[in-house]
C-alpha cells in the first residue's frame, strides 16, 4: 500500500482514536497534526500510533511526549522508531505473547484458537479466578489486534477475528527483539544450522522453517536439548532425534510433515512436561500405548494421519482439553474419564459402542462435539438405541456451546425429529441432513447465534419457528428437494441476523423479502437453478432485495443447469438492475455455476421460430448477477405453442 493523502491519514487516524472524522478535541488538534507528519502517510505507522494514543491521556503534554519520543528521521528510520515505541507501550504480558509470534513465516495465516492454546501450553496466560484461560488468551488476542500489533485475516459475522497475520515490519522487529533475548530461535530456510550452536545460553524455542532440523539437533548436547520449551516445523522434516531428552518441552508441532512416521515419534511418552501435541497429516498409524505417561498434555490433534484407534490408555489423560481426530477413529468405551476434556471432534457413531455414548454424559464441561452419525437407515432398532443414548448424553452437556451433527452417505437424522433436545447454552448447531427442522429448534434456544441446516424442506410455519430465534445472527438454509413452496420473511422474525445463505441445489430461489424484512442483515448468498426459479416461480422478480435496507454484500450463485444461455443473461441483467435500485451501494460476487449444462437456443433449418436445444459444451466461469424477465418467458412459451400447434393445411 502506497502513502496516503493527508486527509486519508487524518480519517485514518482520528477514526481509530475518536471514533468518527471531526472527534478531535481542539486542544489536541495542532499537536495530532505534528504526529501525523512523523508518519509521512505510512497506513502502518499512522494505524500504530493512533493505537498508543487511545491509551494516552487526552492532554497536549502527553501527546507532545510521544510526538517528541520519534524525533526526526527518514521515513525507514521514523517508521523503526514508531513500532518500537508501540512494542514498548505494551504491557509485559502482551509482549511475551506477541514475541512468540515471532516463530511463523512471513504472511503466514495464524488461527486463533491454535495460537491461543500455545500460548496457555508455553504458560504465558495467568490464571484469572471466574475466567477459563482459553478466555484471557483470547483477550490477549484482540487487545494486540486494537493495538494494530497484528492484523485481522478472517472476521467473522459477529466480528469475532478466528485469524490473524503479521505485518513484515512488526516481524522483521519481534524476530530481531527475541533473537537478542534468547526467546525464539527461527532456523530460515538455505540458513546455516552450524549458528546455533554458538549460542552463549540456551536455546529455548525452536522454529524451523527449513529442512536440516535434524542436523541442527544432533549437533547439540543432550543438556541442550534439555533447555528447549518448544519445537514447530513449517517445513519437509524427517524426524526429530534424540525425542526423550527434550525434558522441558512443552509444545511439539509436527502438523503436515507427511515424513513423520511411527519410528519418528519413538519414546514420545517420556515428554512428561508436553501440553500441546499436534501430528495431524502426518503419516501416524498408531500412538504409543504410554500415552497416558503425558499427565499434563491438554491438546492432541491428530486429524488427517492413519490413527484408527486410540490407546485404551488414552482415557487416563486427565488435563487433556481438546481432541482432535478423524472420523473413522474408535475411541475407548471409558471416555468419561476424561473429565477436563471441552473440545472433541469428530465422534463416528459407527466406529463405537453405545456404551461410548452413554458415557459422553459425564463430559459436563464439553464445548465443542461433532459427531457423525452413520448408521445405515435401514438398521431401524440400532438407529433408535443409538439415537435415544445419544439424546440422553447431549442433554446431560450443560455447557456445550457449538454441537455438529453430520450424517454420512446414506444415512439421515430423521431420527432426531421426535426427540427433545435441550441446549441452554448452545450458540452454534450445523445439522447435516434431516428431512424437515426439528420443532427443538425453537425460540427457546436463546443463545443461538449460528445455525446451518440442510433439509428437504421449508415450509412457512418451519421459516417462522427460525425467525423468532432471539439473537440469532448468521444462518445457512440450504433445501435439496425440488418441491418447495415459496417463502416469505417478514418484518417480525430474524431481528439481529447479519448474514445468510439460502441455497436451492435442485430448485429455483422461491424467496420474497418483505420491507422491514431482517433489518440488521449485511451479507446474503444466494444459489439457486435458473431455469426452475423460472418454471416454479414465475422467475424473481419482486424478490424484494431492495428491502433489506442494511445490505452491503450480495453473493449469488446461479446453476445454468438446463437453462438457455438467453435465459441467464436476462436473469443476470435483471439482478444488476436490483442492486442499482437499493438505497445503498452494494458488492456483488456473482458466478455461474453448471455453464457446460447449459441449453442454448439455436436456428432451426434457417428459421429461428423453430429453435433447437443443444448442450453448451464451454464452462468458463464469469462474475455476473442474476434475475429474469417475465416477458422473455412468455415469449419463449410463445414460441414453444407455435411449435406444437397443427398447420393450416392439415
């Protein structure tokens, strides 16, 4: 990004720090005038400085001290001082969490979640009474986001950041500060490991990023090895020797070295201090059966390697909080052991007992469950034991919070439809695949936030049952059957929702929005079939997108399946012509979907009022939007009679 004007720096600045263009006291006018010249229309420099002054008092004396804390340089020189002013600003406790960051590779995407439980691992999130420590850690992670320290990468539709990066000059200082400190050691890809050898104290935090670990760990003594605190590889590795003399070592991060194999991982269970292990998509077959010799360890991820079946040790894991496997893993029946444990996924009914699901009823500080439900529906009384266990279990689960339930090929959650299913807490649900929604999901799941559901179906009263969710903000409808009616939102229902997805994979988009309708919504996708949205429903005109008064982005998907390419491009037109008519200026993301199964309308022995319907064969995809014109219908129904109708002569 280039310098900005300084009318773009002043919005940039006074916005983060007042909240609105004209917030600036007059006081600190001139002096906020002198600090903006300091940052020579850097988007960074300017962002960085705003973030410490919204922590300053609003006196010109205290800002004149940071004005005069950055003096006069070239811009490199000014921008260097900014950001390490606002590195020093920090609180100790957020410069320990930030400087860890130090290990990832520039631009790297970091998950939240992952970063947060590191960070808790590593020992770096205090214990705060009243507070689960995943919570602190992800205050942490937004206050270093408000500081502008790290950037968001994915926002969610309640604001929430899952994922953040950082930008290449606070890297570039934070590998340089923890170099000088001893706190992280990043081995660069073509870099010599010999360096690291001369290191005067040890090494304590080892990222590698390139492939000559194993060198690198050869070479040092095994008191080294004793000091290091973490391993992470974002690089090919072949192994990690010497695994049982790395007695400090609190977290190992192996995830994608597909070379990892069963031999490599030899003498694991001797980590006792490990808290955070991740050997997803590597090529693990089988865990030690010692496992349970790390007493401490709180997340284990495992997804995407060759694990079938966990140790029946692994249940005696007693601090272990989150347990990420595959689908097809088959746990020990004991898991109710596993009292500590708030995330697991993903739980196959068809991989375990029953006497399994009776037991995850004692997991009461459960968060997080997803499970899959594959037992064929032709298996009736094994569905009903199944389902009648599992419904109990998930009524006992008091504080779960997310809960996924996704049916594989050929089986179907049409078992769930008659049970009663209570969730105080839940704020998210995904359903799979059910034939109508259940009447569980009702007004009285008060803290439901995200709910996506795949049916048949939709009727009215079902759409009305969803809009009085209390504080529901984003959801997914997606219908598989072609026989829908069409659906009508109101001004009553769908207060706070903020962005949905209706998804019509074999119908067309039977869908009106009345003024008033959802009034907070920002973004909605839509996927629909043409041709059917022309033949079912008389096409979409009037689908009322105009009345979403708060609209901002309009996603649309249109299936060409069995529609002329005229068809799509009137419906595409008429869209455009939508969006131009809302209050507000929208971002359109259109694309065309099944281009290759589009019919295409062609002369007929040289008379083109007997059209032929041929296959279009070319599928290149294109941004476009969607609508179409009634009177391009009846003129194509026109044509159709012309065709059936008996000539004069006969």
């Amino acid at each position: 990004m280039g310098p900005l004007s300084d009318l773009d720096s002043q919005r940039l600045f006074f916005r983060r720090i007042f909240g609105s263009d004209d917030g600036c006291p007059t006081q600190l006018k001139r002096i906020s005038m002198d600090i903006l010249k300091r940052c020579r229309g850097l988007p960074l420099a300017t962002l960085t400085l705003a973030s410490i002054l919204a922590d300053v008092p609003m006196l010109a004396e205290k800002w004149k001290q940071v004005h005069n804390s950055i003096g006069l340089a070239t811009p490199g020189e000014n921008m260097n001082r900014i950001l390490s002013l606002s590195f020093h600003d920090l609180p100790n406790h957020l410069k320990t969490c930030l400087l860890y960051l130090s290990i990832f590779p520039e631009d790297y995407v970091i998950e939240r979640e992952q970063l947060v439980w590191r960070w808790i691992a590593e020992g770096f999130i205090p214990e705060t009474r009243g507070i689960p420590l995943e919570g602190v850690g992800s205050a942490y992670f937004n206050e270093l986001i408000n500081r502008s320290m790290i950037q968001p990468a994915d926002v969610q539709y309640d604001g929430t950041v899952q994922s953040c990066r950082v930008h290449d000059m606070i890297l570039e200082l934070i590998v340089s500060i923890s170099t000088k400190i001893n706190f992280v050691a990043v081995l660069h890809k073509d870099q010599d490991e010999t360096r690291f050898t001369d290191y005067k104290t040890k090494v304590r935090r080892l990222a590698h990023q390139s492939n000559c670990i194993e060198k690198l760990l050869e070479r040092m003594s095994r008191d080294d090895l004793s000091h290091i605190r973490s391993i992470i590889s974002f690089d090919y590795v072949k192994g990690i020797p010497h695994l049982g003399d790395f007695q400090a070592l609190r977290v190992l991060d192996l995830g994608s070295c597909r070379s990892i194999e069963n031999h490599h991982i030899e003498n694991l269970e001797m980590l006792y201090q490990l808290k955070y292990l991740d050997l997803s998509r590597t090529s693990i077959s089988e865990l030690p059966m010692q496992i349970d010799n790390l007493r401490y360890l709180e997340t284990l991820d495992l997804r995407g390697c060759a694990i079938e079946k966990l140790p029946a040790s692994t249940v005696r894991l007693q601090n272990m909080q989150r347990l990420l496997v595959n689908r097809s893993v088959k746990f020990p029946d004991e898991i109710g052991h596993m009292q500590a444990l708030q995330t697991l996924l993903f739980v196959s009914m068809s991989c375990n007992s029953i006497k399994f699901v009776e037991e995850l009823s004692k997991l009461i500080k459960m968060r997080v469950l997803n499970i899959t439900f594959s037992k064929p529906v032709d298996m009736v009384d094994e569905v009903r034991k199944y389902t009648d266990s599992l419904v109990s279990s998930l009524n006992e689960l008091f504080n779960l919070e997310s809960l996924k339930i996704d049916p594989e090929e050929g089986c179907s959650l049409d078992s769930l439809m008659g049970v009663y299913l209570t969730f105080g807490c839940l704020k998210k649900l995904v359903i799979g695949y059910i034939s109508r929604i259940p009447k569980w999901i009702n007004p009285s799941m008060y803290n439901l936030v995200h709910l996506e559901l795949k049916v048949d179906i939709v009727r009215e009263e079902d759409l009305h049952s969803l809009e009085l969710l209390p504080c529901l903000l984003y959801l997914q409808l997606e219908m598989t059957d072609g026989s829908s009616k069409m659906l009508t939102v109101g001004s009553e229902g769908f207060r706070c929702l903020r962005e949905s997805q209706f998804i019509w994979k074999n119908d067309g988009m039977g869908l009106v929005f009345l003024e008033g309708a959802m009034p907070e919504l920002q973004t909605l996708h839509l996927y629909f079939r043409t041709h059917e949205t022309i033949a079912n429903y008389s096409g979409v005109d009037g689908n009322g997108i105009e009345n979403l008064s708060r609209l901002k982005k309009l996603c649309v998907d249109v299936d060409c399946s069995g529609s002329t390419r005229e068809e799509v491009e009137a419906a595409e037109d008429s869209i455009r012509k939508a969006a131009d008519r809302h209050r507000t200026k929208l971002t359109l993301e259109i694309r065309r979907w099944c281009e290759a199964c589009m019919i295409e309308e062609e002369a007929h022995d040289g008379n083109a009022e007997f059209p032929s319907r041929s296959v279009n064969r070319r599928a290149n995809p294109v941004r476009v939007a969607f609508r179409v014109r009634a009177d391009r219908r009846n003129r194509n129904r026109t044509r159709r009679n012309r065709i059936t109708a008996p000539s004069a002569s006969t």
